[in-house]
C-alpha cells in the first residue's frame, strides 16, 4: 500500500474539520469530517480489490534465443471479478534489458481477458528470470494506490552472438578430411572397427546380434574414435588479461512488423571478453557445421571442459556454456594450454582466442607445435577496448607467431567478427605465406 499526496490534503482538510467543529459547533464542519472518513474508507476499501481477482499469466515460445535476435512474450490478464475495473497497469519486474512489458489497461471488463506482446532486443549475454509481474492499481479518488507481486519461475537464456563463417584456416599438413586417429573408445560411436567376444559388464547395446546367432555366442561390437582429427578451442577468461570501455547498454525500440531488420543493427559492448566469447561460439559452429568434433575449454572461476563430441546437440552444449562464462579466472592461458593438450589427440586443431600479447602466447604456440598438434591464433586486441601493452608488443607477438607458419589474426573493437576472421587470415596468407595454406570453405 502507498499513500498519495491526495491523501494527506484530504486527511488535512479532516484535521481542520474536527478543530472547527470542536471551536465553532458549525454543522458544515461535522458534514466535511463524515465526508472526509466516508473517502478514506471507501478508497482504502476500493485499493484493495483493485488488484484483486486477476489472473495473470506469461508465456514464450523459447527459453533460449541468440544475443541480438528478437524476444517475444506473451502477457494474458484477466479480470475473474463479476464487475468492471477503471485501470490496472502491469510492470514487468524482470532484470530483462530494455524489457517492453508495461502496460497500462483500462476498463476491463467482468470477466474480461486482455493480451498483448512484448518485444524486447537481447542485448546481455547470460541468464534472465521472467518475472515477477507486478500488478499496481488504486481507488477512484487518487488516494492510495496498492500493489501486487505475482512469481514467475520461467527463465530465458540469452545465448552468444554468432557470425556464419565461410572459411577458415586449416593449417599447412593436415587434410580437410582430418588425419586418422586410430584409438579405442569406450563409448558408441558412429566407427565400428571390428567384434569380440562378450565379457560381463559389456552393455547389451554393443552386442552384434548376427555374428552371435553365426557363433553361438555373445559378441560385441567394438568401436573407434572419430577418423578425423578433432577441433579444440580454448577461450582465455583470465580476468587480468580482459579490458572494456565504458559502455551504456542502448533501449532499442523493436519494430514489431519488420523484426528481421534489428539483427543487422546489432553491435557487441565494447568489452574485450564479449568478442572473445563471441569468436569462440562462431568458431566452434563452423567446425561443427562441417561434420568435426570440436571440444571448448575456458579458465573461468574453475577450468571447464567440453569433451569433443560432433552435431548440434554439441553446439547446443557449446553455446549454453559459453552463455554463463564470465572473465573472471585467475588461470593465464599458459597454465590452461599445459593442462590441456596432454588430452588431445595428435593431429588436431587447437584454436586460442586470447588478448594476451605477451611472450606466454608465443611459448603456447610453441608448446602446441611440439605435441604435433595445429595451432590458430585469434588474438583480440585489447589496447583498442582500453587496456594496456608495451608499446608495439602486439604486432612483435603475431609477427613471431606468423614466423612459425602458426596462422594468427588481429581482431580490434568495433571490427566485423566475419570479415575480419575470414579477410584477416586470407590477406596474411596473401601477404606473408602464399598458397602453403589453404583456406577451407563450407559448401
């Protein structure tokens, strides 16, 4: 309940009235103390079945939706009450960004149901909860106004933004079919590479019905990893490393008749992780797209690991994952690098995307090579979001990279992550390597 300045005139002029009445037995001023208790009950009494008797309720048709697309939600409200209700405004209480659920109804009828949509621009990364939905309303006189919390438990998951990637590097030595990987696996896999005989303890699903009836015996299927050689990419969050610039988050107004146009007004926050997280997830969905494993490690508070595995239920994996990460580590990218690729197989694709200029990153790549393993380098420029390197370091860190025939790009604020990913490569192949390298494109 909240009282209204309307209120305390009224309760004034009722003060006054009863010192009048008390001095000068005027029957005016025993009509005005009636009067004056008469409007504060009947308000207080209206206040409170204002918000009173309506159902509420929300609905979306997705709990997950990509950073710069479209969120739609549905608001129904209906008045249960045998009467009509003057006006009733519904505010949205959720941490949604620029969230267009308010609304204010008026003269809604006895059993009456209102709907409408809300249209909000995802512009934050990460988790929302849909709720609560706050109901406010008050008598006809302007006196009190009283308010009502409604829960909602539904959440919305706003997930990376993505880029559609045409190409990128593959390094000098490896196919574009991937080099063999001839390891036992003790999980099902699409590769079966021959039977033997069943021993307890071996799943019912692995066994080969028509070499058991042959045989007269159980006999298992046993399989192999994937044949081609698996796509790692490993995002840098350490918190010492990551810069941003001072950045008030816009309140588009979303044009609910031409929705498609806001994807192509989208822009990342000028924040160094934010691209980064970014690159990774257009990364991993174009290796993904075209048919590899691909494994995600990140160094947040802890190391998180994203075993390789192949289809969109691993990009689904991939993307939820990148959607809570936040540059908060305290693990640099060297510490991550010597944790992880013991566990990667030979002959695969290692993917750093840091903004770490430093002579760690060389020793990375160096470490990388050494394992027989194929690094690529994007390197997110954080003088350009803020932050601070000796002077020239960067260019002297790609430049000693490159010199290694290691494929390495700048990536600065404000760039467009598809141009400067594919443009950024081709143009330093062009430049400094010549054919050695070839660029795979996606059919």
């Amino acid at each position: 309940m909240k009282l209204r300045p309307t209120f305390w005139y009224v309760l004034a002029v009722l003060a006054l009235s009863v010192w009048g009445a008390f001095r000068t037995q005027a029957e005016i001023f025993s009509h005005l103390i009636y009067l004056g208790i008469l409007l504060i009950l009947s308000s207080f009494l209206m206040g409170v079945v204002a918000v009173r008797g309506y159902e509420v309720r929300r609905s979306s048709r997705e709990a997950r939706k990509e950073y710069g697309q479209v969120f739609e939600e549905r608001f129904e409200v209906e008045n249960t009450f045998p009467f009509v209700r003057m006006w009733l405004e519904v505010m949205d209480g959720s941490t949604l960004a620029g969230g267009s659920g308010a609304r204010v109804l008026s003269w809604v009828g006895r059993k009456e149901l209102r709907n409408y949509s809300a249209y909000t621009l995802l512009l934050e990364r990460g988790n929302v909860v849909l709720g609560p939905t706050i109901l406010h309303s008050g008598d006809l006189f302007g006196l009190i106004a009283f308010q009502k919390v409604i829960p909602h438990k539904k959440h919305l998951i706003t997930l990376p933004y993505l880029v559609e990637l045409d190409t990128f590097p593959y390094p000098p030595g490896l196919l574009p079919g991937g080099k063999a990987q001839r390891f036992r696996s003790l999980d099902l896999t699409p590769h079966a590479s021959g039977v033997r005989e069943y021993v307890p303890g071996d799943a019912l699903k692995r066994i080969h019905w028509p070499s058991s009836a042959k045989q007269n015996k159980l006999i298992v299927k046993e399989f192999e990893q994937n044949p081609q050689a698996s796509v790692w990419v490993l995002l840098d969050a350490d918190q010492v490393v990551h810069s941003k610039l001072p950045y008030q988050s816009p309140n588009p107004k979303v044009d609910q008749f031409w929705l498609w146009k806001h994807r192509d007004e989208v822009k990342l926050p000028p924040k160094s992780f934010e691209y980064g997280v970014s690159i990774a997830a257009s990364i991993c969905k174009y290796f993904l797209r075209g048919g590899q494993e691909v494994g995600l490690t990140c160094a947040e508070r802890k190391l998180q690991i994203l075993s390789a595995e192949h289809g969109d239920r691993q990009l689904g994996k991939v993307m939820e994952m990148l959607a809570f990460v936040r540059p908060e580590g305290n693990m640099p990218l060297r510490a991550v690098v010597e944790a992880q690729i013991p566990h990667i197989a030979r002959g695969s694709v290692v993917v750093l995307v840091t903004t770490s200029a430093t002579e760690d990153l060389t020793e990375c790549v160096e470490q990388i090579l050494w394992r027989d393993l194929r690094p690529v380098v994007v390197m997110v420029d954080v003088v350009s979001f803020g932050g601070v390197v000796k002077a020239d370091n960067t260019q002297a860190i790609l430049a000693g990279i490159r010199g290694r025939n290691v494929p390495a790009v700048l990536v600065q604020n404000g760039d467009e992550l598809k141009i400067a990913l594919e443009l950024g490569f081709e143009r330093s192949y062009a430049r400094e390597w010549g054919p050695s390298y070839e660029v795979q494109k996606t059919k």
